[in-house]
C-alpha cells in the first residue's frame, strides 16, 4: 500500500465519509418515545456516556414576608456537574441514567464576596452560612416506555420558529427530615417550588449531527428558610430567581465557583461514578447530619 494516497483518491474517501456520516445523521421526531427521550437526553447530558456536563446559574435570593417589602438577601452562583450512562430494560427498552452533584454559594449583594457569616435582619444574630453542596443529586433512570408501556411524552416541549422551549414546574411537599413525626397534623412538611424553562435552537436539539446541545435555563425556587438561618418558625418564605446554561467545559465557570470549589469543594470538578448507590442529599439532610455530628462531638466533650 502506497505511504500517500492521491489527491483525487483522498476526496474521494473524504466525500465517501461524510456521505455516510449524513446518512447516519437524522432529525429527531418530539412525538416519537425513543427519540423524545433522545431530546431528553441531549438537554441534560454530555456528549456521550461519561462524558461529563456542566450547568452553570447565576441569579439573587429574596425573601418574602406578609406585611413587609421583599428584600435582596444574598447574590447566588451555582453549579451542577453530571454524567450519564446508557441502560437497557428488556420491556422499557434503551434510556439513561443520570448523576450529578451541585453547589451554590451564597454571596454579599452588595460586594459579591461568598458569604462566611451572616447578620440575620430579623433577629439580629450572627449566623454561620452553610452553602448549598448536594452530593449526589441524582435521578431516576429514564426510558422510552414505563413498566405498562405508556409512551415517554415530553409534554411541556414547544417550538416557535427557530427555538424550543420546554418549562417544568416540580411541586414539592414532603417529609422534612429537621421536622418530627407529626408532620400530617401540625405541619413542618417542607413545602417548595422548583421551576426550570430551558430555551435551545430546534436544529441544534433535533439534528442528530450536532453531538449534544446547550440549551439555556432559567431556575426559579419558593421555598421555606434554610435550615441555617435560624428563623425559629417565622412567617415567611425565600424566592432564588436565576438564569444560566448548559457549558462546554468545566473551565468555563467563572472564577468565583471554581475557586471555592478549589478551596472547600474539590471533589465537585468531576461527577459521581455512574454506578452510584447513595441517596440524595439536601440542604436539609446535609444540614441535619451537620448539626448531628456537631451534637455527638459537643456531648464527647463533656
């Protein structure tokens, strides 16, 4: 075999690839099970299986109280960085699942400097600010059918001209692990909205030639008070409000997140393993295993 193919010869070759690169590539159909998942899968995932994705916000928190003005309580800058793997179910068919791990840290509004401590305005005690770390944040696996066959359907997907737009509203109401075991008569449940509206080009989503997309987010949370703020049951209620993206590459983060993560978060530059068995965390599961320990180690020192 000659060391050198001819220039004919190599365009030839190179027009024999990319013809058979346009065959393999296709247009994704919203109403079809397999590739409404796809669309799914290209939203939250990376390239391909292990290859990690970065979502990256940034936005303010609020708080709202009845009889008083909302006010600016913290700046916020978050991520969440994940990976999936392809899995197979025999009746379900192919589908993925998900992991990830996410941080936001809460930042003065007036410097933009991460918050250590805080003088919470309504009582007027100095609180230490516990981030939000949640590791793993990771979901249920996905596929095109449910054990009963019914479709997978991505209902809240809409076109318009040459965007797509997807909202999920996520009510939440369970039990809240700080609370007792009363929670269905006196209340304590944890009590939330979660709301994501992600916006990405059709061609990029649909056309399968495009190995993944990036779509944008905005993130909108009501919630009751963290845990930290020691609001001792008060009236009242916190709103994040945030826009970000999906991002190329970890190093597209601005310096702020990664510096943190650097100093007091370094296991977050890489997602769980894909085979991952643990239970998710929240703010107030990582909250109350906090003040656990703190408890055992006040008590040995006694």
């Amino acid at each position: 075999m000659k060391r050198y193919l001819k220039h004919g010869a190599a365009t030839a070759i190179i027009a024999a690839m990319a013809l058979g690169s346009s065959l393999s590539a296709r247009t994704l159909d919203p109403n079809k099970a397999e590739d409404a998942l796809e669309i799914s899968k290209r939203v939250q995932c990376g390239e391909a299986d292990g290859v990690p994705a970065v979502y990256y916000w940034s936005g303010k928190v609020y708080s709202r109280v009845q009889g008083e003005p909302d006010r600016h309580l913290f700046n916020g800058e978050g991520m969440n960085i994940r990976q999936c793997v392809k899995i197979t179910d025999p009746k379900r068919g192919t589908g993925y699942r998900q992991v990830s791990r996410e941080v936001m840290f809460y930042l003065d509004p007036q410097t933009n400097e991460i918050l250590r401590k805080w003088e919470n305005p309504w009582t007027g005690e100095t609180v230490d600010v516990m981030q939000i770390a949640n590791d793993p944040v990771n979901s249920h696996p996905s596929y095109p059918y449910s054990v009963d066959g019914k479709p997978f359907e991505m209902t809240s997907l809409r076109r318009q001209g040459q965007w797509m737009f997807m909202p999920i509203e996520v009510p939440l109401f369970y039990q809240n692990v700080l609370a007792g075991d009363y929670q269905d008569y006196v209340g304590n449940k944890y009590h939330a909205m979660e709301i994501f509206d992600f916006a990405f080009l059709a061609d990029e989503i649909l056309e399968t030639r495009n190995p993944t997309a990036y779509p944008t987010v905005s993130w909108v949370r009501i919630s009751d008070w963290m845990p930290w703020m020691k609001m001792r049951g008060r009236q009242g209620q916190l709103v994040f409000n945030a826009m970000g993206a999906k991002l190329k590459r970890y190093d597209d983060l601005p310096r702020v997140i990664k510096d943190e993560i650097r100093l007091n978060h370094p296991e977050y530059t890489v997602p769980p393993p894909v085979d991952d068995p643990r239970p998710n965390e929240t703010t107030w599961t990582v909250f109350k295993a906090m003040i656990d320990a703190e408890r055992i180690e006040t008590k040995g020192d006694k």
